[in-house]
C-alpha cells in the first residue's frame, strides 16, 4: 500500500481506505488479496501494474473489477 498511495500518506493519522477481496491468487491469504479501491481511479499504466502484480497476472488490460471480486467472501 505504501508503494502505491506513498510513504507520506501512510503515516500520516486518519487514513481511511476501502479495499475489495480479489478472487485471485487463490492461495494467498485474504490479506494479500486485499485491493485498495483508489486504484481503479488512478491512470491506466499506473492500475495495471499494480493489478498485475498484486493479481499476480501477465495481463489486465480491459479488467473488469467484477471479474476479480471474491464474491464468496
């Protein structure tokens, strides 16, 4: 998260953050499936390197968030 959001933002006090539970990778903990919702508002380049490291995908062009949502949790 502080990679993304930046190092001056997490430490300051009262950040709020909303997170969705991706569906993938399936065999990591539900705490590293955890995606922070300002990434979907962020530049194109910026949301798919991100998603595709923390998805753990070769690709994410065109992604759909209801795709990669665990709709089970």
């Amino acid at each position: 998260l502080p990679e993304f959001l930046g190092e001056d933002v997490i430490k300051d006090k009262g950040l709020c953050c909303r997170f969705v539970i991706a569906n993938v990778p399936r065999d990591a903990p539900v705490t590293e499936r955890a995606i922070p919702l300002a990434i979907f508002q962020s530049e194109q380049s910026i949301r798919n390197h991100y998603l595709r490291k923390w998805l753990r995908r070769s690709t994410v062009d065109n992604l759909d968030i209801r795709e990669i949502l665990d709709w089970n949790y």
